[in-house]
C-alpha cells in the first residue's frame, strides 16, 4: 500500500478544499442568505460572529491561506457551538443532539492545525518564493 503515499499531500489538499468550501456555506447561508435555505440571519453578536468565522475561516482554509490561524479559531468556534448549542438539548451524545457536524468540523479543523497547508496552498506558494528569493544571488 505504499504506492497510495504518493497521493497524500494532493488528496489531503482537496480535502481541505472541500472542508473549507463546505464550512464557508454555512456561514454563507448565514451572512448572505447563499446557498439558500439556511436557518436565516443570525441573531446575537456571538452568533454574528460565529457566522463570519465560518465564511471567512472556511474560505481560508479552502485556499489554502492563513491556514493554520483560520483552522485553529474555526475549530474552536465549533467547540464551542457543541457545548453551547448542541449539548444543551438535553443529550451530550452528538447523533441524539444533532451535533455531528459540529464535532466533525472542529476535529476536522483540528487535524488541519497540525498537518498545515499542504503543498497546494497560498501559503506554500507564499513559502517557495520567500526561500527562493533568499537564495536567490
């Protein structure tokens, strides 16, 4: 199965794609009522800014930009939209309290903190022209 590790960093990549796009629909829906269908605007300054972590926080992540910072505070406004939301409806168990994607996102977003960019991302890009232009002559 070692053949399968040359595709790990592509493939991680566009995992993180679809996270983030997927996390940015959420906030999306939010925000600027896209895709439709969502719950409507937010109410509150907490959940107004948790809608904008999500738009903006996933986009970031999608591209690959400010990647671990995006990740870190998306995942924790995911914790924190389990035991503030989810976990208060009477069941700490995720399936009963409809609170799966919560706990997916955050140790999805998790998992991208500490695996980082990935190869194609702003960020590498932004990486290979710093060190080229310091070797450069």
């Amino acid at each position: 199965m070692n053949f399968l590790s040359r595709y790990a960093d592509p493939v991680y990549c566009i995992m993180r794609l679809i996270v983030g796009l997927l996390f940015a629909c959420h906030g999306g829906q939010k925000i600027l009522g896209f895709p439709p269908g969502g719950h409507g605007p937010p109410e509150g300054a907490l959940m107004i800014f948790g809608a904008w972590v999500e738009l903006v926080g996933g986009l970031l992540v999608a591209v690959g930009l400010l990647t671990r910072v995006a990740a870190f505070i998306s995942s924790g406004e995911m914790a924190v939209a389990y035991f503030m939301v989810h976990a208060q409806m009477g069941s700490f168990f995720p399936i009963v309290n409809k609170g799966e994607s919560a706990v997916f996102y955050c140790f999805a977003f998790l998992f991208i903190v500490f695996y980082g960019p990935g190869q194609w991302s702003i960020d590498a890009l932004i990486s290979r022209r710093k060190t080229a232009a310091a070797t450069a002559p």
